[in-house]
C-alpha cells in the first residue's frame, strides 16, 4: 500500500475557512489509519456534521453556527479524500468510511455523537449507527435514504435509477475526475444549482465548491465511493454489506428531505423507518431542493436542533 497523498500546502486557505459569527477552530485529528481535518465551534454534547457530495466541511456553515449557539459542540469534518483531510489510495467502501467518522468521535475524547449526515454522508451516518450504535447517540440523515431502501430503489425504480445518472457515469476511468475539474469545477457549480430548489446558491458559495474540488487528487477520491457503490451490487463484498446493514438502527432518528429534490425522490427517501426500532420522525421540506440545510438554513436548523433538544423524540 502506498501512503497517503500529501495534502498540498498552498491548498489549506481553500478548506480552512472562517465561518460569520462564528470562532472555528481548524485541527487535524487522526482516525482508522488516517487523518481528518474538522472544523470546530462551541462546547457540550458533540454533533458531527457529514458532507455529501460535490462538497467539503463548509456545507455546514450555518449549522455550526446555530448548534454552538444552541448549546452543543459542533464538528464539521472532512469525510477520507476530501477537504483538508488524507487522500488515502484506497479505503472508499462504505463501512471503512465509516469507521472513519466514529474514529473521528474517539479521536475527540467524547463516549458517543449525535450524528448528521447529509447525501453521502447521511448513507454513512445509517451505516455507522448500525456498524456502532454504541458511539452514535442520535442520527439525523438528509437527502439519504436507508442503504437498503438506496440499493433497491437503484436496481427497481427506473425513475431513481435515472436521477442517479450522474454515478452510474461515475464508473468511467478518469474522464469524470477531468470533468469535475475542467474550466475550474465549473461542473461542480452546475451540479449545485442543477440539484437545488428555487433558493440557489450564489456565485461566493458556487466558487469555493469549485476551488476545493480542483485541489490535486479529490475529485477521484470524492467519485470512488460511488464506485464501490455500483460495482458492488453485484459481488460478494456488496452481498455483505446489504446483509450487515439488515441489523436495525436503535437510535433516535431524525430523517430530513427537500420535496423538490431531484438526485433522489422523495419514494425513494420514505420508507426508511422500517429500519429503525428506536423514535423516527419524518420531516418533508416543501420547495427546497437536495440542500436543504444551505437553501433555507434557519428552517433546517431550527428542526434539528429543536429535535435535538427533544428529550422524547416521538415517531
């Protein structure tokens, strides 16, 4: 195994940002083999905010924010290959990553999380509440459904299996990764606007996707997660994984979608409860897109930490 891909000096102003109204601390933690980079606000019970795709730790800007406020430690990392964080050759399978996120949580002192995981990193979050329910106090997952209900749907809904074009283009070699950094990452500016709802980003927000996309090696580490994703549908280690994710989720689960979003359909999204056997509560944003916590983040973050808050989490 080679080592890891240097992180580039000059690339540490892209990704270590300051965030409005906020005092963010920058730190590196290490965790299953790596090293992870996390933004930091506030003190008590640890939230940790996960990033989907095309995106990095600042997604969670406003967040951060809001939870520090509310009374909670809140961490935002840079989920393997992304951000500030290593660029490992290999390690993209779903339940590597994450054990990457509940190493994170051990790294920073602290018995368990509330975790919240947005695209892939909501896939992540119900993988890692049901590979370590014990470090995962509370899960909240946006714009995700179960792994299981994503795998069916992918396979079953031809409808799904369309809005998810953009992966099953992912298994080409290289030609996505020159994509995703040609003319800049101005892709990754059209997929942003082309999956939110009527609230878009603006150019600020669009520019420093773009620029975080384009430092050296993320944008094939960013798609090699999708690709284990598809070309394990039909091997062993894909069996194993659908198989270990039957176990249940056993914590509060908070399970957040944009009725307007168009990388994954609100039938594809519901029916996620099923796997759960702890409180779920269902909540549909109406008019908002794949982001709903940047396209209306006082919303968002109002259900969230109001759930949080919640000592009953009802279903």
């Amino acid at each position: 195994m080679t080592d890891p891909a240097p992180f580039p000096a000059q690339s540490a102003s892209v990704v270590r940002l300051d965030v409005p109204g906020a005092e963010v601390t920058h730190r590196d933690v290490a965790a299953n083999g790596a090293r992870f980079h996390i933004a930091e606000v506030g003190d008590g019970p640890l939230v940790l905010l996960l990033h989907g795709f095309p995106q990095f730790w600042w997604t969670w800007r406003h967040q951060l924010t809001a939870l520090a406020e509310a009374g909670f430690r809140a961490v935002a990392m840079d989920m393997r290959g992304v951000g500030g964080s290593d660029r490992t050759p290999r390690g993209y399978d779903p339940a590597n990553l994450a054990l990457d996120l509940t190493g994170v949580i051990r790294s920073l002192g602290e018995p368990d999380a509330a975790v919240v995981g947005h695209d892939l990193g909501g896939y992540l979050a119900w993988t890692a509440a049901a590979m370590r329910p014990k470090l995962v106090r509370r899960l909240a997952v946006v714009s995700m459904p179960h792994p299981r209900r994503w795998r069916a749907a992918m396979l079953a809904d031809v409808r799904q299996s369309a809005a998810l074009s953009h992966i099953w283009g992912f298994q080409r070699p290289w030609i996505p990764e020159r994509r995703l950094t040609a003319d800049d990452g101005a892709l990754v500016a059209r997929l942003i606007q082309d999956w939110s709802g009527p609230s878009l980003p603006d150019e600020k927000a669009l520019e420093v996707y773009r620029r975080a996309m384009c430092i050296p090696s993320t944008a094939h580490c960013a798609i090699e997660p999708y690709r284990w994703l598809v070309r394990s549908l039909a091997r062993p280690d894909g069996f194993q994984f659908n198989r270990r994710m039957k176990r249940p989720v056993r914590v509060p689960t908070l399970h957040l979608h944009g009725s307007l979003d168009p990388v994954i359909r609100t039938r594809s999204a519901a029916g996620s409860g099923q796997y759960v056997e702890a409180p779920y509560r269902w909540r549909l944003f109406d008019g908002l897109g794949h982001f709903p916590h940047e396209e209306d983040p006082v919303t968002f973050s109002t259900e969230l930490i109001n759930w949080l808050k919640d000592p009953e989490p009802d279903r």
